[in-house]
C-alpha cells in the first residue's frame, strides 16, 4: 500500500481530483466517486509505468491561497 496526496476541487457539477505526487487528474460527479476515480487512475498509473517501486510521496504538503494579478 501507499499513501498518496490528492485535492479535490468542486467546480459546481463535478469534483475533479488530483494527485500532488503523480500526473493524474481524474473527476467524479460525488467527492466519494473522485475518491475512488483518482485511486483507481493512480493504482493504473503506477502499474502501467512500473514506477510503484519507485514512488515517493512528498513528506509534507500545504495548501494556501494566493492572490495573483490577473
């Protein structure tokens, strides 16, 4: 087993999921769908590049917002 970091966005109709220690990027149209999307999408992942020897999470993740000119 590992243990990933992910976010999960709700835009209104969806909630689209991301992985912070992978490229994958998945949605659901419930938080409990994402969820078990981006497991799936990452368990895919892992097995079709062969990097599950190889992965490492981030020790530590932080979420904050910031304001940007736009």
């Amino acid at each position: 087993m590992k243990t990933i970091h992910a976010v999960f966005l709700n835009d209104g109709a969806w909630f689209v999921a991301r992985c912070l220690d992978l490229p994958v990027t998945t949605q659901g149209k419930t938080l409990a769908a994402a969820k078990k999307n981006l497991q799936e999408a990452v368990e895919l992942y892992l097995e079709t590049w062969g990097g599950a020897s190889k992965f490492r999470a981030a020790k530590e993740v932080y979420l904050t917002s910031m304001e940007v000119a736009a």
